[in-house]
C-alpha cells in the first residue's frame, strides 16, 4: 500500500523550529483513516455502522527532528489482535531516514463498554487479521 | 469585570519565537466563553436553551508579538447589536501594552436558520445590550 | 493557477462536528506559502533574502460550516498594495460553494522595522503588482 | 507540591465532544514547564544555560474521556534516571478519578550531541534525582 504523505506546516513547527512532538499524535490519526479508507473501511462506513473505536494507548519514540515543507511519508501494520483490542504501528520516514516509529491502540466500544471486535464486526476483524499476516 | 488571562504556552509558538496568530483567535473565544460564564450565561446554559451561536466573522489586528509564558490579558466588550447579529470587541495586553484588538460577530441559528435574538432569547438579548451601554 | 486544496482533518474538527473557524487562519496560512511557492518565492528564498513578513491583520467571514474529510479549495489574490503593506484575498471553496472569504495584510520588516517593499525588494513588489492586475 | 491543572478549552473537544487524544500531550509538555519552573529550573533558566532537552519518547494510557471546561490536575514525578536520559512520569485526575496515564523521556543535547546531565548539568541532575526519591 502507498504510505500516507504529510507535508510538515509553518504552524507545526515550534520555537525550535522542528516539528512540535504533539504533531505526530496527528499525523498517526492522519494514516490511520486514510489506511482505513483505502482498505475499505473509511470512516463514513465506521460511523454508519456505529463503529466507534477510541485510542486507548499511544506510544511515540522520536528519532529524527523534522522541520517546515519536509514530507513525512507513514508507513501503517496492523502489529497485535486480541479480542477486545488490536494494534497499529507507524514508521515515518523523511528523506530516507526513520524519523519516528509510534504504535496506537483501540478498542471497540457499544453503548461505552467495550465489545469483542470478532463477534461484532467480523468484516472488519478478519480484515485487520489478513493485514496483520501480510505485515501490512 | 476582571479580565480573562491568557499565559502562552510553549506549542503556541512558531519558528520566529512568538504566539502564532491563529493563536489569537483560539484566545478570543477563550475569553469569550469567560465572559459569558461570568455573566450568568454559561456553556452549560446555552447548550441546555439550545442557543447555536456561530462565529460569523472575525477581524485580527496585530500590534505586537508575545511569546512563550506571556500573560495576555483580554477585555472584552459587546460593541455593536442588530436583530440578527452581535458583535464583541477584544483589547488584548501584554506588559502594559495592547498587542491585539480584535472582533468577533455572531448569530443565533434555530434549526440551522438565524433568528431574531431580542425575541428569541430576550434575557441574554437585554443583558447584552445593557453591557454595550456600560461599555463592557 | 491551481488553487491550493487542504483536506480537513478529524482533529480540526470541533464539538459541533464542524472545522472550527480558527482553522481558516491557518489554511491560509498554507495557501499563501503554496502560492508564493508557485510564483518563485517560496519560504527559503524569502528566508534567505532575510525577509521577514509578518501577518498585520486578518479578516474572517464564514459563509457555510465544513467538516471532516471535505477538501476545501482556496482561491488566492493580491488585494491590495501601498508602500509598507500589502493583503492577500482568500476564497474558499467547497462542493461547489464559497464557504469563507478572508483578507489578510501583511508588511515588511527589517531589524524590527517596517521597510519599503518596493525598496528593499524590488523584485517580490514587481511580482505582486503583477498578479494584482492579473487579478490573481 | 501542588498539581499542575488544566481546563479544557472548547478547541480542544473533537467531534465526539471529548478532549482529542493529541491534547494530552500538550498538556504533559505544560505540567513539565510548570514543574521544573517550581523547581528552580524554569525555560529561562534552562535557555541561558544552554540547555537543550528534547523529547525522546512519550507512552499515553487513556483511562476515560474529559470534555469541555473539565479540569485536569496533574501530578508530575521523575519515574527513572540514567547517565543519558531521564523520564517524567503523569498522572492526570478529574473529579475524583484517574483519567489518562503517561511518561515522557528526555535527553541532553549540546551541539546536537547527547551528553551526560551528571557531568554537564550536575545542579539539575541532583535535583532531579532528589524528586526521584521523594517519589515527586
């Protein structure tokens, strides 16, 4: 799949002048629908399907600085799968070198508590699977 | 009234060293909830009456920079009223010195249609109206 | 020329499920690089030539809310011109509707002082003249 | 020492009404400030010695949702030292219950380089590792 392309804005950028380290929180949520999207499952069809399905952990390592006009490309996997939670991992990369890895976690919640992922929304379960198994 | 203080914050700077100008309108609407929670009009109160009032339009003059662990201070006024609009004045200062003045204009929707404030909502109609002849 | 299109984030989005309005000021922000890119001076240029252009004042109007994924077109042009200061005017575009217009006004500093553009650079001021008459 | 609090702003909700996940880790970069201010070791400080502490990792738990106009107290306390890096470790509280548990970990740069705070910042390095053992 196309890695997701975030080109770094002025107001991004910190007294340092590099990219504030709250951004990348963005960026990841960024790649996320737009990898969503492109598997079919875009947010629209989440929402009508009452699908919601907060961030419960977050996880950042900063390798690199980036700055203004760079083009951060993000690279998504699925990384781990149980029944009440599943995974994300991140790669960016500007210009050839790691700058960032991150990892994101969801749950699946109805009416606020959480569900099993595999028994509510089976489409969306086996997908994440199959992307985990091809190390996407 | 006292006035709403604002201390800038790290991530609100930009690469030249000072508050980002988007900032300030993040400010206004700060001080402007203030404001109205000062003066009996809370969040709370109007999202329980239903009011829906949308920011129609903003001016910005910028006078001077501020940065990182500034104390903005912001006076707000109401400076003008018709049936469908009104619109509150900002005087912000920094170290005795005003570094922005801005406006902000509102309607009030009903089923996503403007109505008449005065007779929609006559209580907050006459308590706006009473702090534009105060001045406040 | 293109206009210069931004694609709304979830994050940009507020309670009311709409792009909040200090949003516009930073598309543009975004706008106004992407154009001044295009027509030869994008950001290092005008960092190498030392140019320092701060945003004087802004003007807002929202016509029609926007939301989550909509991809808002923005339509640039030099609005005016004297000496000290210049402003750009922003249309926004979505679905087919202007849903804002905005000015904004910027002047030229050097060490802290307002200078000539058409002085000190001759050539920036050339280039806007022209896209002014172009109505661009 | 008295926890650092936060009050959500209106920007700050997303389109589920609930403070963005992005947000916390602003307002853990606030607390930080605020802490090391309290300290001795306010950002002034920290700039006229030269000191350059980036961000080099950061870890979210997100235990329940906080909204519009909560306030979020936090307590800060050093989690781990090393020669090269160190970790603060948040807890944030609203009402009563623990909402979001984080970490962040920093290192010392000098030209670019990372460097030992025992050697170069000895001052900080033996306040900090005192709070460590106070389990501030």
């Amino acid at each position: 799949m196309e890695p997701y392309v975030h080109k770094v804005k002025y107001y991004e950028c910190d007294r340092m002048g590099v990219t504030h380290h709250s951004n990348y929180i963005r960026i990841m949520e960024e790649a996320r629908i737009d990898y969503l999207d492109k598997v079919g499952y875009g947010f629209e069809k989440m929402e009508a399907e009452g699908i919601v399905s907060p961030v419960t952990a977050v996880k950042c390592e900063y390798r690199k600085t980036t700055t203004f006009q760079d083009e951060i490309s993000v690279e998504l996997s699925v990384v781990s799968m149980s029944s009440l939670k599943f995974s994300f991992g991140y790669v960016m990369k500007c210009r050839g070198a790691v700058v960032f890895k991150g990892e994101s976690t969801h749950c699946f919640l109805v009416g606020g508590r959480p569900v099993s992922m595999e028994e509510r929304y089976p489409e969306l379960h086996r997908m994440l699977v199959e992307m985990m198994e091809k190390g996407q």
